[in-house]
C-alpha cells in the first residue's frame, strides 16, 4: 500500500462482526479508500483518507482536496458519508465563520491546512464530528478529523 516509495498509505480494519455489511471497498488512490456498508437498510460510505502533509507541494494537496470533493460530491444524498482519517491540519477552536461545520470544540489555533479543511467541510455541507488530540511525550499533535452529513437523514 501506499506511494512507490512506500508512505502515503491508507488502511482501514474492520470488526468481524461488521464483515458480513461490507458491499464494496474502493481504493480511488495511495490516499482515499472507500468502504461500502449496509446498516439497517442504509448504504453507509466510511472515506477513510490521508491528506498531504504541510511539507507537500501545493498542487499535490490542490489535486488531493479536489478528488475527495469529487468523491464526497458524487455520493446520492440517500447516503450516509461519513469521513476520517489524518486531515493534517489544526481547525482549532475559534469557528468564526464556519459555525454550522465547526462546534467550536477543537484546541489552539487554526492553521491554514485546517482552513482548507473547514472549507473543503462547509462546501459539502458537512459537520466536523470529532477532533481527537493525543498527546506524546509532549508534543500535541490532532490525529484524525471526523466528518459526517448527519442533516441527510432529518
């Protein structure tokens, strides 16, 4: 898995007792895959991804945000989606701008990866569900961005 030279990889486990809902997964790229499940009669799309970190060159990232926006795009509206993955971008806690994306739960400040993120969210009319922080020998790094379109079931 991954880029020729072995990173950008994507993976995604999934438990023995949810083996059996699997339709279809999809590898679009060395950093989108796609898992297809049935749950309770919903075709539920998990877009498990790995955005190009801040050391990328911008068009890499550009070509990234733009296959995944196609992706999202193309899903029916009867479908549940639901994004995760390393975002690799901090969407911080002021959501000045984007309060039907952002909580307003996240921590520090916005970096301009976590712009690109909250745009890329709020142009899909998704929500960002869960900004998981661990901390490492010091050092706080954001995982994982959650993504869902809870409004297509209302």
């Amino acid at each position: 898995m991954g880029g020729k030279d072995r990173s950008d990889g994507v993976g995604m486990f999934v438990a023995e007792k949810w083996v059996d809902s699997v339709e279809k997964v999809e590898r679009h790229s060395e950093r989108v895959l796609i898992l297809k499940m049935i749950l309770d009669n919903v075709l539920l799309n998990v877009l498990m991804m790995y955005a190009p970190h801040s050391g990328k060159p911008k068009e890499e990232k550009e070509n990234f945000w733009n296959e995944l926006f196609h992706l999202v795009s193309c899903i029916p509206q009867n479908e549940m989606v639901v994004l995760t993955g390393d975002m690799n971008g901090h969407v911080g806690s002021n959501n000045v701008g984007y309060d039907g994306t952002h909580g307003g739960y996240g921590f520090g400040a916005r970096n301009a990866d976590g712009s690109r993120i909250l745009e890329f969210a709020d142009g899909l009319n998704l929500v960002i569900c869960s900004t998981p922080c661990f901390v490492k020998s010091g050092l706080l790094c954001i995982s994982a961005i959650t993504f869902s379109n809870v409004d297509r079931f209302e």
